[in-house]
C-alpha cells in the first residue's frame, strides 16, 4: 500500500474510528489536499482509487466511509474489540 494511501487511513485511526465511520472529504487534513473541488495532489488520487478499489473505503455523497477491510488493515496490530 502506497505511504499516501496509508496517510488517509491513519485519519481514521487517529480519530479512533471503525467501520461504518465517515469523514468528510475536506476533513483529511494534509492527507488530502484539495484544488479548485479537485484532489491537487497526483499519487492522492491514485491512493483514493487503491482503497477504494481494494475496498478499505466507500465513496458516499458527502463522506468517505471506513469498510471492516480498512478497520482491519489500521488496527491489525491490536488485539480484537470487545463485543457486547
């Protein structure tokens, strides 16, 4: 995985978040840097289309949307959540 398209998904973890989390798409921060509506930055788009594409995010309306498969890659070192 590319070291741009692991910087998105840290986004996700830095704010504690699991699967079924969103974000907006302007709140990445440096992640993701935006242009005139457009990501500005080349080797960020192509890290947007790998995990979207290898299924670690879901393209919503107005999010971008943490799968179990995006869950798993950024919390593979932790032990499991506990279930209720």
């Amino acid at each position: 995985m590319s070291p741009e398209a692991e910087k998105i998904l840290w986004v996700f973890r830095d704010r504690g978040l699991r699967s079924g989390s969103q974000i907006h798409p302007a709140d990445f921060g440096d992640a993701v840097i935006w242009e005139a509506g457009f990501v500005r930055d080349e080797p960020v788009r192509l890290a947007l289309a790998e995990l979207f594409g290898n299924g670690y995010l879901i393209e919503c309306p107005a999010a971008f949307e943490l799968t179990e498969a995006g869950e798993q890659f950024i919390y593979a070192g932790e032990a499991p959540r506990a279930t209720a």
